[in-house]
C-alpha cells in the first residue's frame, strides 16, 4: 500500500517539514574543543510548512498543512492512505523500481 506517489520521481515515501519546532536532545558525550554527541531527542510545537517526496523535494500544494487536509488531499487523488515501509531503501531519482 502506498502513501503517497511522487509524480516526478515515483517515490512512495512522504515528510512533513515544520518550523519554530522546540528540541532537547540528550547529550552522551563531549569531547576537547566542545564537540557533542547526542543521543535520544524529543521535539514539541512547531508550525508545518509543508509535506514534501524524501526523495526529490517534490512539496503537495501549499494550502495542505495538516495532516487532516492530507489524508483529504490524497483520497480526492483516489490515492489511499496507508502505512509506509520507511526501511526500505529509497528509490533514487528517474529508476524505475524492480
Ligand atoms: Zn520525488
């Protein structure tokens, strides 16, 4: 099943790209000079801009900015929402996928 289809690159993967979102990540270790590793992190607020293809950037219309208006967005393209396998490698741009 399919989320979603990019119509220029034919990726089936989708993100959502927010803003003014707030992050606190859990720092493992630090080194000489002040380089951190992190580890877990957790995120709150934020405002999204946009839901885009993971693969190209290729963005759905501007006005869908919830997720509500996406499920609305993709069943009026008779594309029906589903769950999608994100381990799957990402199918690079123009190759058709085997
Ligand atoms: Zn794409």
């Amino acid at each position: 099943m399919n989320l979603f289809r990019c119509p220029d690159c034919g990726e089936t993967r989708l993100e959502e790209v927010m803003v003014n979102v707030t992050t606190a990540s859990t720092i493992t270790a630090l080194d000489e000079g002040g380089d951190a590793e992190y580890g877990s992190q957790s995120h709150e607020g934020g405002v999204t801009v946009r839901f885009q293809c993971i693969n190209c950037g290729w963005s759905i219309n501007s006005d869908v900015d919830n997720t509500e208006e996406l499920f609305d967005y993709l069943t009026s393209r008779e594309i029906h929402p589903g769950h999608v396998d994100y381990e799957r490698p990402i199918v690079p741009k123009n190759v058709p996928e085997i």
